[in-house]
C-alpha cells in the first residue's frame, strides 16, 4: 500500500515544486536585467551558506544549532526520502542514515516548535505559526514510514487489520509534509526562503560581499552608481518591476525573522519603517495584491500606534508610492517609511538572507527625488545648496577656511604634494566641527605630520546628496572632487568625517575617468591617530582618570569595519572604557545619517535621545564619539531632568586633551623621540 | 482682445522665465522669484502653464532654464535673442501672439539690468493692467480674477481684476517646488527667432559687481526687556523724511538731491 503511495506523493510533490518554481523565477524575471555568472554562482552557493549566511546566523547560537539540525536533517531526509521510497532502494544503509537524518530533523523542529511557543514580537506569526508542525509531519511520518522498510517493524504492520487506514494516515502526514516543504517552497510558504534564499545567494547583486576560499569578502558597502547616461531613461526605481531581478529575488528570500526590525533604529523611535515589512511589501508588489495577509509588526505610526495593515496595495508595474498628484491616495508604501531610514546599515548587517535593503531604500529615493523632485523636509533646501554652493547649509564656498585663518594651515594649491591630505569636510561650517578640526590639526603637528589641506578647492563629498537620492548631484561633485584631487601628490587622505570617508573610499572609485584609479588610502582620523600612536609619534601624557564609553558611527563601524582601532586609541590614553550594551557592529545609530535630520520624518521618540540613554546606562562621563553627524545628533540631546550631562567629545579632542606638552626641550631629531614616547606608550 | 466670458477651464497662463545668479557663487540658477511665480501658476487648478523665456542660449543659461522644466514641465518657449538685446518687443509681440489670460512673472531679474521695470513696460505696451507684489490667486470666475496682493508687514489686499493681466510675484509668494532632476533634462526647448531690437545703451554701459554699502546701525535705546521688544516691533518709521506738496519738479529735484547728498549716496 505504502510502496505505492509513497513515490506516487514524493514524484507528485517534486513535479508541483519544479511547477512552483518556475512560477516564481517568472516573478523575479520581471525585474531590470541584471548579468550574473550562471554557474558559477551556483557553485558558489554551498560556501556562501556554509561560510557567509551561518556567520551571521551564528550570532544566535540557539537559533543556529536549531536551523543546522532542521535544515539539514530535511535536506538529508529529502535527499534519502527520493532514493529509498521513491525509487525503493532501501537496502542496506541508506535506510537506516534516512532515519537518523529524520530523527535530527525532528529534533530541531522540537526547538522550532519551542521557539514558536511564545514568541518575540520581531518574528511574523500567521502560517509560520503552523511550520514546526509540517516539520515535525514531515519528519515523524519519513520516520515511521521508513522503519518497515529496515526492517524493525515486523512485515505484519502494514498486513494487518488496521492497516489500510494506518496506511492512509501515514500517507497523509507525510503528504502534509511534503506540501510545505517540497512544493511550498516555490509556491508562496514559509519554505519559500529556502528556494528564494538559495538562488539568492547564488545571483547576489553583490558577489564581493562573500568569502572565497581566497580570503574574506570584502563589506561591499558602496552604494551602486546610477546610470545618467541615457537621457531619456527613467530615474529610480518607481514600480517594483524597477528593480533589477535580482534584487527582486533577495525580497523573496526574506524569512521574516525580524532581526531587521530589532536593530532598526527608526522602528524603535516609532518613525514608520519596519525593514521586514518594507521587504514584505516589495514581495507583494512583485506578485500583485495588499499586505493584508502581513503578519509581522506594522509600521509603527506616531499618530495611531501602529499603521494597519491591508490599507496598501501594489502591482508589479504600478507605482511603489502614490504619486502627489493623488492626494492621500495610497500605493504600495508610504513615502514616509521610505525617508526614515538613516543609512545606518544595521538591518543589513543582521539579515541572516544577505538582503540588501539599503540599496532598495536609495533606489526608490531616487525616484522620488530625480523624478518627482519630492525630497520631504529641508530635503530640497539642502540638494539646492550643494548645487549652488557646493555645500549643503548653502555657506560661502569661499569660507571654507575661516575657521582656520589663525592655523596657517598649508594648502594643497601651494604646496602641491604632501604626506597626507586632510579631508576637512562639511564640518568646517559648523562650530562645534571646529573645534575637532583644531584638536585634530593640533595632534597632527605634534606628530610632525606633513600635511596640507584642499581648503576652498574641497566640495561636499555628495554623501547626503547620494543618501537622499539625489544621485545627479552627487556624481557632479564626485567628478569635480577627483579632478581637484587628481592634481595634487599625496600619500593617503586623512579625514574626521566618517561619511566622507566612505564616499572618497568606498564609492568615488566608480567615477574615475578612464584610465585612472584612485591610488590612495583613506584613512579616518582615528585610524590614522593610532597608527601614530603605534609608530611612537605622538607623546601622550598617561593618566587621564576619566570613565568613557565608545560610540561606533555606522559608517566608520558597520560601513568600513574599523572598530578597533578608536578604542586602541581610548586604550593608549589610559581612560576607562565602558562599552555600551550595543556597540561594535551592533552599534545603535545617531539618527544623523542618511539624510535623516534634514527630511525630519516625526516619530514617537528622537534616534539620538534613545542613543544618549545607552550612553547614560553605562554611567560613563564623556561619550567618545568620531563623527561631526553623531556629535551633533548628541550634543542637541537634553538630558533627563536632574542628570548630568554627558560631555560628547570626539576623539581627536581626547588626543588632543592629552598631549604630552610638559617637557619643553628643544626638538629632538625624531628617531630619539620616537624610541622615548614608544616606551611611554606600553608601560 | 479676450472674450469676456474666459472661463476657468482652458485658462491660459504663461510664466515669463529668466536666469537667476546665486547671490553667494553667482552661479546661474532658476530665478527664486520667477520660480514662485511658476509655482504660483501651478496651483492653479485647470490651468495651462507656458514657460516663456527670452534670452540668449548657452550651456549655463540652458541648465538654469532646466531648473524651471524640472518643476513639471514638458517643453519651455525660448525666444532666442543675442547677450544685451532688449527682450521687450520680442516678449510684446510673443504674448500678443499666443494672447495668453494671465501673465505671470518675478519682479525683478537677477542679472542683467535687473530694474524691475519689464512687466510694466509690458503691460504699458499690451494695454493689460499690472499687479505687483501678489502672494496668491484666489480664483478666476468669468474672466475676473480674484488675487491676493501682499503688503509690507504681511497685510494682503485682495483685489478683482478683468483678464488679462500681467502680475508680479515676489517672496511673499508660495515658496518653489524642488526642480526634479529627470523631467528637467527630458523637458525639450520649442526656440522661435523672435525680433532683435539692440539695446545700444545697455552696450554701452559698464557693468561690475555692487559694493556691499554699511547697514545703518538700528540703536535701540531700551531699559527692559518690554522696550527691547516694542522697538523690535515698532513700525519702520521715516523719522526724518519730510513730505513735498505742491512743488515745481525743479523744487522737488533738488530736494532729492539733497537728500542723496546727506545719505552720501551721492559725493
């Protein structure tokens, strides 16, 4: 009875799946082309989940051991499942490893069911709520169907009185399991992540992100350039049909974990965006209908709690957010939920799918942006300023230097090639940024650094232009900046603003003219001050007794992976340093990246008064910052009523602060001196 | 010229468009008030907004005239006239031609001679009547239009008018929506040679940038804080001005002298 019904439900289930799956890649294929090597990234796929994907699943090992167990018990079984029943070869031991894969797998889905129990708000419910019951189908009717076939069970148990109606359950349970994970896979289930993630990993939009056998992946953290090229052609992604396929199938791979959501700092603020829903969203865009059928937690809204679901609805080739000219009508998303965003990566760098959600984000930006010209907020103030003025608070490009008029600080445009070149960025407009600079400037002649700045030649990087969407404005000052930088010499750029950083570092490189490349590190003022402190340059006085905590901009930390050298740099000066319960790549924004302060979407609570009540929990008495956006975003928080409040400094003002100026002897030739302050440093 | 009963639907507006300077990098840009006023047509309800430009064009000039295509617009009419030429008869007898119901425009041009002077040459010329200084349109019933003048101190005067009329904005106005960036280099120039009339004395002149004149320092003389305040929302008062009536020009010419001479405007 069994033997017969058995391959007829395994063959059937394959036969739907592989109906199913072609279904879905037409879904996918309605996105922009985009090139992928075909094989080659199959092949690629088990290191990339072996390797890549479990690294960040790791970071739950409960969760981790639960999903090895699960997966590859299934993945096993099915494997088995096929061999043993569906073409009967169950001699020998194939039998018996299909039992042992069965058995695992019904072990983790016990933890799966456990998790399912109560669980926390961040995971969706609705028919996950119903998974680790088709696991445990699955696995427990593979089981129990197996034994005859190795002989445990006496042959009588499938002769029996019984056993027609013993043999229908069975084939029943296992049909349900077969149903959600063979051909649920590819028609719309919880399983649908692991066909959609599969493939996803496989045609990544970004194939550096991953691990070769090689070495690491690099963060791949750039933003992809917009083709302007072709005047005529429609800017942004407008309709999730916009998106290139790719990028369509990484919304598809979503689990619905919400780690996204647990690290979004706009969600916590109550500002109306939810990564997982904003994905949620693109896959109903994609496939056509309402977000109805969303279980997760909404996107929260100041006004009401929570905004309801089943309100917005989508097309593959309608429009993402409702165009003005429709007064509140409603699409796909809220622009809203498209501007709260800071940038600040930490939904990325928690997806255990490898899905890119702020390249997503900027994509509809800059529909909104280039081509509704619908940046909220002082949005457009500031694109206007950056056009005309070359910076975004609309000052005097001709002032750039004021600040400095007392430093004599030596231009590039006199000296014409230097050691380092100081990337002083938007920051010289703003007091507070000054007064970094001058510590900064202060260290770095104390460290007898050749250095020289572009002074009114430098522009904004085009960071916040970029992040709004406003790519046009960007690439143009992109272009004039590497021109300006093209004609000095210079060994590395030096700079205090962790977004120019990553600008200069990260994402000018696709805007060389042919033919060049930018041959030239950059470095962030707390790299560059450490390895100052590292070659014995700096004479730093010990003994600060001061209880500091350490904030990690997003893009110096999550952006660029420097997390370790500012605390060396906290550790060298000798200070106490308490890590905040979210810090390294876990820190929690400021609420000034991305744009955000400037489009100022309302939310429950501020990003940076949340941040300042992490700084306040550790007790600590300064916040060590290395941002000019972060020290701005701290310095406007008002502390509590009857706290202290918290001094923000960066940490070229700590340097700065402890600079060992006692012994006024004449200069010393500096190999002396170098020896002297490295036996400072490590006693 | 217009039948009386210009209905609201079909109202025909043309924004007369010039090339602004940015007061700090003197970079080209959308005029600011120019931009209010095509803004202004915008929120016109049924209205069909002509972009008008009279100018010469070049690479600089053709990226600020974008600015105004990118605020929704699919074309924009340029009247090509060489650098120095007095765009008056061209715009004249373009908006004779085309007879628009409302002509809109900033008050005075960036660059250039920049003496505000245009639209009432033009309306002198056409035989419209002129507003200057509106902040809104209200409505436009059965050819009369309702506007909204703006006053010092932001009182408004709400004014009825026949069609057509040319009417001036300045930044009491609605501020300008962003300029997108995609419909602006999409948005196409319809160029007509219109008459070139040379200025001759605008040739001759020699132009160079202002020097910034002193900001008369405004001495508050205040013992609290109520004085402090009354004086920060007093009336601009004269003070010193005296008013001449019934005069001789001669009379009257020779006060303004005067005057310049004591304001050292004059040495």
């Amino acid at each position: 009875m069994l033997d017969i019904l058995l391959p007829i439900l395994i063959f059937a289930a394959l036969a739907l799946a592989a109906i199913g799956a072609v279904r879905r890649i037409r879904l996918w294929r309605q996105g922009r082309p985009s090139p992928v090597p075909v094989l080659r990234g199959l092949a690629a796929v088990p290191r990339r989940y072996l390797v890549d994907l479990h690294h960040v699943v790791a970071r739950d090992k409960v969760m981790s051991n639960t999903h090895v167990a699960t997966a590859g018990g299934f993945v096993a079984a099915m494997g088995l499942a096929i061999v043993v029943h569906g073409l009967g070869l169950a001699e020998g031991i194939l039998g018996w490893l299909l039992l042992a894969a069965s058995a695992t797998m019904f072990a983790g889905s016990l933890f799966v069911a456990r998790r399912r129990r109560d669980p926390p708000a961040r995971l969706s419910k609705g028919p996950w709520m119903r998974l680790p019951k088709s696991l445990m189908a699955f696995s427990l009717g593979i089981f129990v169907v197996t034994l005859p076939a190795v002989g445990v069970l006496p042959a009588g148990f499938s002769q029996g009185l019984g056993s027609w109606l013993v043999a229908l359950v069975l084939a029943g349970v296992v049909a349900w399991g077969l149903a959600e994970l063979v051909f649920g896979m590819t028609w719309g289930g919880p399983m649908k992540h692991a066909f959609a993630g599969a493939l996803h990993l496989a045609f990544h939009r970004r194939p550096e992100r991953f691990s070769t056998k090689g070495g690491e992946g690099n963060r791949s953290t750039g933003l992809k350039a917009l083709d302007l090229e072709d005047d005529q052609a429609p800017l942004g992604v407008e309709t999730p049909s916009d998106f290139t396929w790719n990028q369509l199938l990484g919304f598809d791979a979503c689990v619905q974990c919400g780690r996204c959501e647990a690290v979004c700092p706009a969600f916590a603020a109550g500002q109306p965006l939810n990564p997982k829903k904003l994905i949620q969203d693109m896959v109903v865009g994609m496939a056509g209908g309402s977000d109805a059928h969303y279980t997760g937690s909404p996107y929260p809204s100041p006004e009401r709690g929570d905004r309801p679901v089943g309100e917005h609805h989508g097309t593959p080739h309608g429009p993402i957010v409702a165009p003005a000219s429709t007064k509140d009508g409603k699409a796909l998303v809220d622009a809203e939920t498209l501007w709260s965003c800071t940038t600040c990566r930490a939904c990325v760098e928690e997806c255990p799918m490898m899905i890119e959600h702020v390249d997503a984000i900027v994509d509809m930006r800059r529909h909104l942006t280039l081509e509704e010209g619908a940046t909220p907020g002082k949005g457009a103030e500031v694109i206007d300023n950056l056009i005309a003025t070359d910076n975004p608070g609309g000052f005097d490009p001709g002032g750039r230097l004021n600040w400095a008029a007392d430093l004599e600080l030596p231009l590039m445009a006199d000296v014409e090639r230097a050691e380092v070149l100081l990337w002083l960025g938007d920051g010289v407009f703003d007091m507070r940024n000054q007064r970094t600079l001058r510590a900064l400037v202060k260290v770095l002649r104390a460290a007898g650094v050749d250095f020289a700045v572009l002074g009114n030649e430098e522009r904004d990087s085009g960071d916040v232009a970029r992040r709004l969407g406003d790519e046009a404005t960007f690439q143009s000052l992109a272009r004039r900046n590497i021109a300006t930088l093209a004609q000095y010499r210079f060994d590395c750029v030096v700079t205090c603003d962790p977004h120019s950083f990553h600008v200069l570092k990260n994402e000018y490189g696709a805007f060389y003219p042919e033919g060049q490349e930018s041959d030239y590190p950059v470095w962030h003022h707390s790299t560059f001050i450490n390895q100052l402190i590292e070659a014995g340059r700096l004479r730093l006085a010990p003994g600060q007794a001061a209880r500091v905590t350490y904030h990690d901009p997003c893009y110096l930390g999550r952006y660029n992976g420097e997390y370790e050298a500012p605390r060396a740099v906290l550790q060298a000066l000798g200070v106490e340093l308490v890590e905040m319960q979210r810090s390294g790549y876990r820190s929690r924004c400021c609420g000034g990246g991305g744009g955000a302060p400037v489009t100022d979407i309302p939310g429950k609570q501020r990003i940076p008064d949340m941040r300042m009540g992490d700084v306040r929990e550790t007790q600590a008495e300064q916040v060590v910052v290395g941002c000019p956006q972060c020290t701005a975003m701290f310095e406007g928080v008002v502390p509590p009523a009857g706290d202290e409040e918290v001094a923000v400094k960066d940490i070229a003002e700590m340097v700065a602060a402890a600079l060992d100026t006692t012994p006024e002897a004449p200069p010393a030739p500096r190999d002396a001196s170098t020896a002297q302050t490295t036996e400072e440093v490590m006693s | 010229m217009q039948p009386e009963s210009a209905m609201t639907p079909g109202l025909e507006v043309t924004v007369l468009v010039s090339i602004g300077r940015h007061p700090l990098t003197g970079r080209a840009r959308r005029a600011d008030q120019d931009a209010r006023g095509v803004e202004l047509a915008r929120s016109l309800a049924d209205a069909q907004v002509r972009l008008l430009h009279a100018g010469e064009r070049d690479e600089s000039s053709e990226a600020a005239l974008r600015g105004y295509l990118g605020m929704g617009f699919t074309e924009l009419s340029l009247l090509e006239q060489p650098e120095g030429a007095d765009v008056l008869p061209a715009l004249a007898e373009a908006l004779d031609a085309t007879s628009p119901h409302l002509v809109i425009t900033g008050e005075r041009a960036e660059r250039g001679e920049g003496s505000g002077l245009l639209p009432y040459l033009l309306a002198e010329r056409l035989g419209w009547p002129l507003v200057s200084g509106l902040a809104a349109v209200e409505s436009v019933e059965d050819g009369v239009a309702t506007l909204l003048q703006a006053l010092p101190r932001g009182q408004r005067r709400r004014l009825k008018v026949r069609l057509p009329v040319i009417v001036t904005v300045d930044d009491a106005a609605p501020a300008p929506r962003q300029s997108a960036y995609g419909p602006a280099r999409r948005g196409a120039f319809e160029a007509t040679a219109g008459p070139v009339s040379v200025d001759d004395e605008w040739a001759a002149w020699h132009v160079q940038p202002a020097r910034q004149r002193p900001k008369r320092l405004k001495i508050v003389k205040a013992a609290s804080a109520r004085d402090r305040f009354k004086a920060a929302a007093a009336k601009a008062e004269g003070g010193g001005g005296q008013v001449l009536t019934d005069v001789t020009p001669t009379q009257g010419a020779e006060a303004i002298f005067t005057l310049l001479r004591e304001e050292d405007v004059l040495r």
